[in-house]
C-alpha cells in the first residue's frame, strides 16, 4: 500500500519515464505496415559507436557484420534494369537503404547527394527507397530536394534489406570494400558531407 507522502515520488517517476516515450513517438513518420521503422537515435547497436550530427540527427556506427559479403539480392534502376550490389565491384561501395516516409533519410539525403559528387571515382555511392510504392514517391521526392548526382534506385519488395543481415531500421547505410565486404554500417541519419565521415570512408581503402 502507497502512503500518502510516496504519491509525489511515484508521480514523478511516471513523469520521467512516460515524458520521453512521447518526444521520442513525435519525432519519427510512422513507416507502413510490415516495413522498417525509422531509426531512433537513441537506440544503441550491438559493437556500436553514437554519432550525432550538428543538426541534430543521431546514428549508431556498428562493425557488427564486418566481413560479411554483400548480398546479391536485385532492385530496380531508374530506368527499369535489374541491378545487384556485385555490378559495383572493384571499388568501395556505399548504399543507403531509406524510404520518403522516413523523416531522417530526407533529412540526410541531401548531404548524402553531396556525398556522392565528391566521392566521385573514389566510393560508389547509392541509395536504394524500401517504398513499397516503388519509383513515383522516390522521383516525386528527389525532384522537390533537388537531388541530382543519386540514381533513384527503388526496392519495393524490400529484397535488399531482408538480405543485409540484422533488423533493420531506417536509414540503414553499409559501407562495403572493393573486394564487396561489409566494413561497417551507420543505423540512423548522419551529415555525409562531414569530414568525420570522410574518415569512415577512409576504412574501406
């Protein structure tokens, strides 16, 4: 039985734990049914490293599955050709997995598009839309933003991410080597155009 001078103490710890589930459900787009959900910043990967960004996105650096092949499952180019991860062997390979439902993969896209110009001839860089809708939102999307140096490659079945390895949330961004293994993964949105980023990239040489 509670006496009356705990009821101040036991509201106040139903304050501190019920307060932050709530910012924490207001700062995500709900993902469709049976898809990924957005990445929480505060959620901690197995091996993992915390990394935020100025702008306030939070990700998770993870080695977890260093090693591992990438997959050779197959997703869509813009122009409706099959395409698989090994079509970009012999040079390190970075591919987001994102969504348009998704807040942070739109936040970090733009610096991911930054990214991919000036990687060029360095890092292949992708990034593949888990929309089960397919390519109308990610054109619709990628126009509005202005991304211009990213194919918008689509995956509506979601073949890609079911085969990675691990849960996974979105964004989810792998780093392979040249030679198509794993060297790490970034769960959560990051600024890619950061120099702090460049020396991740730098692992895979």
């Amino acid at each position: 039985m509670l006496l009356e001078s705990d009821v101040p103490r036991v509201m106040i710890l139903f304050l501190l734990l019920i307060v932050p589930l709530f910012l924490a459900a207001c700062d995500r787009e709900t993902a469709p049914s049976g898809q990924a959900e957005p990445a929480k910043g505060q959620e901690t990967a197995k091996a993992g490293f915390g990394l935020e960004s100025k702008s306030g996105l939070k990700a998770e650096l993870s080695y977890r599955f260093a090693g591992r092949a990438a997959p050779d499952a197959s997703f869509t180019g813009a122009d409706g050709r099959d395409v698989s991860l090994s079509d970009y062997a012999g040079r390190p390979l970075l591919v987001n997995l994102w969504a348009t439902w998704c807040a942070p993969c739109k936040a970090e896209m733009p610096t991911l598009d930054a990214l991919a110009q000036l990687e060029e001839g360095e890092v292949t860089v992708i990034a593949v839309s888990q929309d089960l809708q397919g390519r109308k939102p990610v054109r619709a999307f990628f126009d509005s933003a202005r991304i211009v140096n990213l194919e918008p490659f689509t995956d509506p079945d979601n073949a890609l991410s079911s085969s990675v390895g691990g849960t996974i949330a979105l964004p989810t961004t792998i780093l392979y080597d040249s030679q198509g293994k794993e060297v790490w993964r970034i769960v959560g949105g990051v600024e890619w155009d950061d120099a702090e980023i460049a020396k991740l990239l730098d692992e895979a040489a």
